[in-house]
C-alpha cells in the first residue's frame, strides 16, 4: 500500500483489540496503545511464540476488511 490513507483505512480497527493484564490487583482491561505494550504491561505479550503469533494474527485479521467489503480498488 502506498497510499498511507488507504492505510490507515484498513487499519482503523486496530485500536479496538483488547485484552486483560495480570497486576497485583487482578485482572486488569487494557486497550488501545496499552494494548501493544510489551511485558507484562500489556496484552500482546501473550502472543510470543508461534502459537501466539498465530493467535494474535486472527484477532488482527478479524478487524482488517476483507477488499470486497469495503476497498475501492
């Protein structure tokens, strides 16, 4: 994609993933930038190693568009 509003077109979902993180205090809800922290701070370090990865890949794909739905091409 070169046109970085097409982009951020496809993209705009994203931040509606979320998760929870551990803390001392419970469970906690993380979304948006906090979700994309790294650690234990954020929710998508439990998606390391393959099986994360693949994890984590459904949860983006799912938000991303499919080209018939909404892309002009």
């Amino acid at each position: 994609m070169v046109d970085p509003d097409a982009y951020a077109e496809v993209m705009k979902d994203l931040p509606k993933l979320s998760g929870e993180i551990i803390t001392e205090d419970g469970p906690q809800p993380v979304s948006g930038a906090e979700y994309w922290l790294s650690g234990s701070q954020g929710a998508v370090s439990q998606f390391s190693g393959d099986a994360g990865r693949k994890r984590l890949s459904v949860h983006v794909r799912a938000l991303i568009p499919r080209p018939a739905e909404e892309l002009d091409f």
